[in-house]
C-alpha cells in the first residue's frame, strides 16, 4: 500500500502540480464561456425577453451543459455541434492526453522494473485521471463563480424559472408535467462530472492499448455522434440537459446514463490492468 501511495504522489506531483498551466487555461476557458453567457443575459435583457438579470450560479452552470435539442433530420432542421459542449469535452480530452505512455516510457518505466507492481501502477493511472477530471470541473466552476461574483449574479445553484427557459431553453413542460427545477439542478451540477470520469478512463485506456492519438481521435468521433444521435449509450448525451428526460420527452434518463458511465468507467480500469499485465514495456514504443 505504501508502494501505491507513492506512486499516487508521484502522478499528481508529475501529471497535475507540474502542468497545472493546464488548470490556467481551464480556468480562462470557463470565463469565456461565462461571459458567454453573461452576454446572451445582455441581449435577451435588451429584447425584453427577460425582465432583469437576477441570474444565478446555477443558471450559468445550466448554460454550460444546456447542449442542443434532439436533432431531427426528418424537419429539416440544421445540424450544428454544440459550441460549450464541445469546448469543455474536447479540451479535457486534451488534458488526459498522452499522460499515461509519457509516464509509462520516461520514469514510471524505471519505477515498474525496480518495484514490480504492475497493479500498483495503473490504478494509479486511473486516480490521476479522476483527480484530473475534478480538477477540470473545480476550475471551471471556479472561473463561473469569479464572473458570477463580478456581474452581479446570486452564488447560488438554485434555478430561475425565466432564466432557464428563455436563455437556456428548457421548456416549462414536458407533456403537460412542469420541469422540476430541483431535480435539474442536481443533475446539471453532477451528471456531467460523473459522464466526464467514465470517459476519460475510457480514453485512458485506449491510450494505453492502442494510442494516445488513436483515444484522442475516438473520443472526439464519440462527441461528434452523440450530437446527432440522442441514444443513452453515446455519453455525450449526457452532457446536453436539452436531451435529458427531465427537460425532453424521448431524452436520455439520468439514472440510465451514470449506470452507464460507472460501468464505461469499471470495465475500462479492468481492460486495462489485463492488458498491462500482459504488456512487454521494454518495447513499449
């Protein structure tokens, strides 16, 4: 055990402290998309389609993961990716990046040879990966909280009704049954998070396996096709609260969806470590 406390400090000293210029840049992304949406607030202010900007943190959050609504090709409609969406996932994908195999082919090579815990190693792995993933969401938060403050905005997580319908477009109701706020708001503060860790040990583990380029890539493919197809199984769904259950008749049930990701989440930490044990890493390229 001690071995893999070690191991665990070495990861979050070498894959977290020393590229925590990553986390600057979470942190400027988040602001711009709060400003975003702080802008989007301004307009719909001057167009009377709202009649203050008593918004709230929760409200701003909302905005980040409202995503696009179930595309139909049938009526016409024109595709677009959702721009948040996009930017938050694919810049996190970025961050789990080649991580691993750099680890793999510099110092954690010497530490597996002198050590001999395979085990100890890629569990390790997996914990930097979910520290990393809190960490992306912490500064991201973290840069809405800092706009919210200086805008005048309520730090609170609570949901406005106007707000969320005219600015993020969740409707009132689905089928005559009133949006339960309550239920959103939870959802938007912890689904995409827990989504987020199902994914990135996903691509973890395909970095590993295959390539770091190779993950990057299916990642994105993944991303992409979850914006056109609303089907609990493309995780990116579960990013999009404009395709959940709660907000959309035909949208992606939420409990569904972390069943979903913990178990994307367990059985790419078991591929892995079987794969690992396996592995020949002297001729690891």
């Amino acid at each position: 055990m001690k071995l893999f406390i070690q191991e665990v400090q070495m990861d979050i000293k070498q894959g977290i402290l020393y590229k925590y210029q990553r986390y600057v840049i979470a942190i400027l992304l988040g602001c711009v998309l709060a400003m975003f949406y702080v802008t989007t607030c301004f307009h719909a202010l001057d167009r009377g389609k709202i009649s203050s900007m008593n918004f709230t943190l929760g409200d701003m959050l909302l905005y980040f993961f409202r995503g696009k609504e179930i595309y139909n090709p049938i009526n016409g409609a024109e595709f677009m990716i959702p721009t948040e969406y996009m930017m938050l996932q694919l810049y996190l994908s970025y961050m789990i990046g080649d991580y691993i195999l750099k680890d793999l082919l510099g110092v954690g090579k010497n530490i597996l040879v002198r050590t001999q815990k395979r085990v100890f190693w890629w569990l390790s792995k997996c914990v930097w990966c979910v520290i990393t993933v809190i960490g992306f969401y912490a500064a991201v938060y973290l840069s809405a909280v800092f706009i919210c403050m200086i805008t005048g905005g309520s730090l609170t997580t609570a949901l406005t009704p106007e707000i969320v319908q005219t600015v993020c477009g969740i409707p009132a109701a689905v089928n005559d049954v009133p949006v339960d706020l309550q239920v959103l708001r939870h959802t938007v503060c912890w689904l995409p998070l827990v989504t987020s860790v199902g994914m990135a040990l996903f691509q973890m583990m395909l970095a590993l396996v295959i390539s770091p380029v190779i993950a990057y890539i299916v990642n994105v493919a993944l991303l992409t096709a979850a914006a056109y197809y609303t089907v609990p199984f493309l995780q990116g769904n579960s990013f999009m609260m404009l395709r959940n259950a709660c907000c959309v008749d035909g949208g992606v049930n939420t409990g569904l969806s972390i069943g979903i990701s913990v178990a994307v989440a367990v059985i790419s930490i078991i591929i892995g470590k079987i794969y690992f044990d396996r592995m020949d890493i002297l001729k690891k390229r």
